[in-house]
C-alpha cells in the first residue's frame, strides 16, 4: 500500500503536498487511465505503482490496467524496443500484423474504460495500437515513451510514428528523445518514491541480513548494479570493469535483476552474464524474484559505488535509488542517465569498461568523495526526482491538455 501523500511532507516541503492537492482539486474526479504491459518488472510498473494510488489521493479517479499478449507478441515488442534504442532488427509485415492483433483482443476488453476515460496514458509501443482500436474515445490520449529514442533503427521508428502521431501529445523524458511529431510534446523524467519499500530506510539488522543471504563480506568494497539481464545494461561490460580493478582491490561485485513479464530476452543474457562471472566467487550474480524490493534496497544501501554500465537508458530508475541512498553513480553516459549523474559532483559518466574501473579505483582511493558525492546526489535527486515533482508536472500536463492551452508550455 502506498502512503498517503501527508507522509511525504516530512521529505519534501509541506508546501509541496499543498500544492498537489490544490492541482488535485481543479481535476477532482477525472478518469485517467494508465496502460502498460507489466505489473511487475521494469521501471514503468515500479511507476504506476505509487503513480495511480496517489493520483487518487489528490482527488483523480485514476486506475492501472494492463495488456495481455502471447510469447510471439512480447518478442516482437521487445525488438521494437530494441529497434527504438537503435538495434538493427527485422520486423517483418506479419510481425506487425501480430502486434495489431493482441492490440485487438486487448481493445476488445479494454474498450469501455478507454472510450469513457478523460484522459487515457499509454506508457511505451507496447499497447500503443490502442488509440487507433477505440474510435469513439471521448478524452485526450497521451502516449508516454520511456525508453531512449534518441537514435532509434529508423524502419521501427518509422511504422511506430505513424501509430504515435494519431495521439493527442506525448510525454519523453528529456529533450534528446523528442521526435518530429504533429503534437506538443512533453518533458517529464520519472522520480523515485521515497517511502516505498524499495527506498525507505533500513536498520543495520535488515541490511546484515540481505549481506548474509547474498554471502558478502562485510570488510571488502562492493560495488553493485541491479537492472533487468538485457543487453543495453550492459551487465559484460560490468564483469569486465570489475576485473580490471580486482588487479589492484579486493572488491566484491553484485549483479542482480529479475526479469520483467514482458521482457523475453532476460534468459538468453542471464547465461551470458553466468558464463561471463563463472569461477569467480566474488562476483555474485543474483537471480531475484519479482518483488524482491527489501533486497535490492539493502543492496543498493550495501554498496561502495552503484554501477548502471548502460549503453542506452530512458531514465534508470536505478541510478536514482542508488543517489537517494547516498551511493556514488557510475554510470554509461546516454539517456536519462545524463540527467542524473552529474560528472564529478554526483557520480561520472563513462563510456567503456576502462573508464568505468578507472573512476572506480579513484573513489576507492578516495573515501571521503564517495562521501561528498554521495550526499549531493541524495540532495540532487531530493530536489529533481522524487515523486510530489513527477505529480505536480502530470497533475499540471492534464489541466494543461484539458484547457486546450499545451501549446503555451510545450517543453521542448
Ligand atoms: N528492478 C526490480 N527487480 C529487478 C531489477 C530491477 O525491482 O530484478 C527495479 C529497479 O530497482 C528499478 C526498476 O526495476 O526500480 C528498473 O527501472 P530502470 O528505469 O532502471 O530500468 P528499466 O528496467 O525500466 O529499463
């Protein structure tokens, strides 16, 4: 259950929550329908689970629902997502065909709610067909992408636009990702909820038990990186920093993810990834359950440095829980990382596995900016990436939308 948005004045400004109720009370009983394809995995679903319950505290009638679709499906959905993030991939007429398909059977349970909604969010390509399956909709659709299109395989681009630009605006989180589209588009990065269970804090016991049962040592520097076993995390290059400090530290290295319902490939790169560590004892590869959130924050709190080696990245969830805990962020220097890691002040930003051990040995030769960078990026993202923002810029988007004025604050 999510708290009610009262706890989160003693984080924020109570002057914050204030404000989002007064925003709250302008939409007060609007339908806004949130649509994704996971309840679990992944940073969307991570989203919409504090998102929905706290729309709904201000006054909004939101809900979350979620489409279905068949193995075939979410290996088509997981190359277009890769196509959008600029991997050459082959997407044949009837892989499309399939997509419209479960698209369909999804419109044919979803349609009511959808056509009755004010406003209807449709987050990533997944459920992006939609739009086009509900003709007598009523509200305004938003398609929210969240993964890096900053450079995307242009055929995959180049179908999914023509289903995008149907919509009414659309939401990226930063300027990099914007497209040439007929609609106002929208900047909002996600946020992080505080008080969750994957960002609260945690006693001494609860973090020596997550050290015991991951089997590390207390007296040795660990580094750690969670992110689903996809290939754009980059988790090889990861492997290949580590060893490239192990020469001159004794550092332990966490790897740790689950998969996401949705995203098929995760196997295929957890072998790799075993492979990769194999004889290793100080490399621990974890293979965690969905709603292992407790774990990932001991983790997170566990670690030296939080790693996130991305080679593209819409946001990373990650490295915002890894700042709020206080941690130092290395990170791939793309996407939504940028915005977050802030080279020498936050974290830093690095393009090869060399560079990542490089920025690694310094920090462990130089504990007290660990410290230091640690406690900005705690503030920064106090500042920048926490929840009551990521509410008031959706409370103010649907005022905006509603009234007809976007235009007047299009962001990009
Ligand atoms: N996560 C999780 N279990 C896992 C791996 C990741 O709960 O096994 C969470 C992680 O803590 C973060 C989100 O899923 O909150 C991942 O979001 P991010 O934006 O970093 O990446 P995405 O998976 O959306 O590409």
């Amino acid at each position: 259950m999510s708290p009610s948005l009262a706890a989160y004045e003693s984080i924020v400004n109570s002057s914050v929550v204030a404000q989002l109720r007064r925003l709250g009370k302008k939409l007060e009983g609007r339908r806004v329908v949130h649509v994704n394809s996971t309840r679990e995995g992944g940073g969307v679903a991570e989203i919409l689970e504090w998102m929905v319950p706290n729309m709904r505290d201000v006054g909004v009638d939101a809900s979350w629902e979620v489409i279905h679709g068949t193995p075939r499906f979410f290996d088509i959905t997981k190359g277009i997502h890769n196509g959008l993030q600029g991997k050459p991939v082959e997407l044949s007429k009837k892989d499309w065909m399939i997509y419209q398909d479960v698209n369909e059977e999804n419109a044919a349970r979803l349609r009511p709610v959808l056509e009755e909604a004010d406003v209807v969010i449709i987050h990533d390509p997944q459920p992006a067909y939609l739009l086009q399956l509900c003709p007598n909709r009523k509200g305004k659709w938003i398609w929210r992408g969240h993964i890096d299109i900053s450079r995307p395989f242009r055929p995959v681009w180049k179908y999914l636009r023509t289903i995008v630009e149907k919509y009414d605006a659309s939401i990226f989180s930063m300027a990099e990702f914007a497209q040439p589209l007929p609609h106002p588009q929208f900047l909002v990065p996600p946020s992080i909820d505080p008080l969750s269970e994957k960002n609260r804090e945690m006693t001494p016991a609860e973090l020596s038990g997550v050290r015991a049962e991951a089997g590390l040592d207390p007296d040795r520097p660990l580094l750690v990186q969670v992110s689903r076993f996809d290939r754009f995390k980059d988790p090889i290059g990861v492997i290949q920093a580590y060893r490239l400090v192990r020469k001159v530290a004794p550092v332990q290295l966490v790897l740790a993810g689950g998969g996401a319902t949705d995203d098929p490939e995760g196997k295929a790169v957890l072998e790799e990834v075993m492979e990769a560590a194999e004889g290793d004892p100080d490399i621990h590869v974890l293979l965690l359950p969905s709603g292992a959130h407790a774990t990932i924050n001991g983790l997170q709190r566990l670690a030296d440095i939080v790693l996130q080696k991305s080679t593209r990245e819409g946001f990373g969830l990650t490295v915002t829980e890894g700042l709020w805990k206080g941690k130092p962020v290395i990170g791939g220097d793309v996407g939504g990382i940028r915005l977050q890691v802030v080279n020498h002040h936050t974290g830093f930003l690095v393009n090869t596995p060399e560079g990542a051990a490089h920025r690694i040995r310094y920090l462990l030769h130089h504990h007290e900016r660990i410290k230091e960078m640690g406690e900005e990026g705690r503030e920064f993202v106090r500042e920048n990436f926490l929840l009551t923002r990521h509410l008031r810029e959706y409370l103010t988007l649907m005022l905006a939308i509603r009234s007809g004025k976007s235009e007047r604050i299009l962001l990009v």
